[in-house]
C-alpha cells in the first residue's frame, strides 16, 4: 500500500492484514518525524490483560499493508 492509502484511516479503529499473514487491529496512528524518507505507524491495542500496557504494532511505512479496513464496528479494535 501507500502512504496515500492509509493516511485516511489514521486515528481510526482499523484492522490491517500484513505482508506476513498477520492481522492486527486497533487505533491506527501516524509518526512522521522520523525524516528518513517513510512515515511510521502505529497499530495500538487494549491491553492483553487488565491493568497492562497497550498492545503497540509500529509499522515503519506503508509498504508491509496488504490490506486495511474500517473496524469501527468492532470493540476490541477501539483504543
């Protein structure tokens, strides 16, 4: 994908299927200060267990998406 392609879905509950097969889903983010030529985003999930840290997915670029869908229906992907 491009960075076109997943700009509109930043600050969303999404589900995004990677280039290795895995499926995340939560509240995409956006890290473009890095400067180094790709934009980082953030796939960030509720907690594993109650009282944890966030479940945080950092994909640097969008070239590792294969697929991104709004998951707004679905609980576990809002933050």
């Amino acid at each position: 994908m491009t960075d076109d392609e997943v700009k509109p879905y930043i600050g969303k509950p999404v589900r995004v299927t990677l280039a290795d097969g895995r499926v995340v889903a939560g509240t995409l983010h956006l890290d473009d200060s890095h400067g180094h030529g790709h934009s980082h985003y953030a796939v960030v999930s509720d907690p594993v267990k109650e009282g944890g840290e966030p479940v945080v997915e950092v994909l640097h670029g969008a070239g590792p998406i294969n697929v991104i869908e709004d998951a707004s229906d679905d609980p576990a992907a809002v933050e």
